[in-house]
C-alpha cells in the first residue's frame, strides 16, 4: 500500500510569519492537531501543533494573536513521500516519534499529510493475513510513538515552578 491511497490531500499551510491564532484557527476548523509550515512555494520548513502553540503562550506570556508561527514551530521535519510504500512512513514515524508526517513530492513541496489516525482506519481495507500483519505494524508503530519521553522540568520558565509542581 502507498501513502498517497491513505494520505489527507486538502492540507491548509501557514507561513512562519503567520500569527499562532491563524495556526490556532486551521487546526480547530479542521480538527486537527498540527500545521506544517510551508514557504511561498509550498515546500516544507516545519510543524507546529496544539502542544506546540500553547506552550509558545505560556512560556511567552504573550497572546496567540501576538505570537508568530516561527517562535514555535519544529524546524527539520521528517517528511515521506506520496508514492512511498506505507511501511516506510510507519518506519520513520516510530524512529522519530511522530503521529504526523507531511507528504511531500518534488523535493520539499507540501501534497498531503500522513497521520497515524489515517493508518489506523486504511487496516479495514485490508484482507485477510495481511490485515493482521499490517495491523501490528500500526500497533508496533502507535507503541513507539507514545512511549514518553524525557520531561525538561530544567527548562521550566521562570515564575512557573508552582504550577509546573501541581500547585
């Protein structure tokens, strides 16, 4: 199976120079819980998500409205490509612990998102003993992405220490 029979195609991009309310806004009208970050020409420069965003607020202190995408977003970001064959994309999403992937062609430009929602509900297309192969891929995959990962209570803002202590 490839990413493009699975991907979402009609994915909205913000600009690094966009307010955090616009990312804010996409992620809400689409329910969804990132945005990857484009250039004028559409090539990938990052991810920014709900998690993201409001951490950018609190540990600005400032409103989503004053914020900028760039203060925020993830720089990097892993991407597969369309005519990738699902066990790659589920590859590097375990290797790098991520629930998303922007589908990219023709170097970086944006054409889609891969999300572990959609590889979860593709094991419905899929017949006999392969479905349960492709299903503990997913399940494999869906283990390694939640594992927790290391808390940075060092890089507490300062003044948050109560709040950080469950006070």
């Amino acid at each position: 199976m490839r990413v493009s029979e699975l991907m979402t195609r009609d994915v909205l991009a913000c600009r690094p120079a966009d307010s955090m309310d616009r990312a804010v806004q996409i992620m809400w009208e689409r329910d969804c819980g990132c945005v990857p970050i484009v250039d004028a020409e559409r090539n990938v420069l990052g991810m920014l998500t709900d998690r993201d965003a409001c951490m950018a607020a609190y540990t600005g202190g400032g409103t989503l409205r004053a914020l900028k995408v760039a203060q925020a977003m993830s720089n990097g970001v892993a991407c597969c490509r369309a005519d990738d064959d699902v066990e790659v994309a589920l590859r590097t999403m375990a290797e790098k612990q991520l629930h998303r992937l922007p589908v990219v062609e023709h170097g970086q430009r944006l054409v889609g998102m891969l999300s572990m929602a959609d590889l979860v509900q593709a094991a419905k297309a899929v017949d006999g003993a392969k479905r349960r192969k492709y299903a503990e891929e997913v399940l494999d995959t869906l283990i390694t992405v939640t594992r927790p990962r290391q808390a940075r209570a060092s890089q507490r803002p300062a003044g948050r220490e109560a709040v950080a202590a469950g006070a």
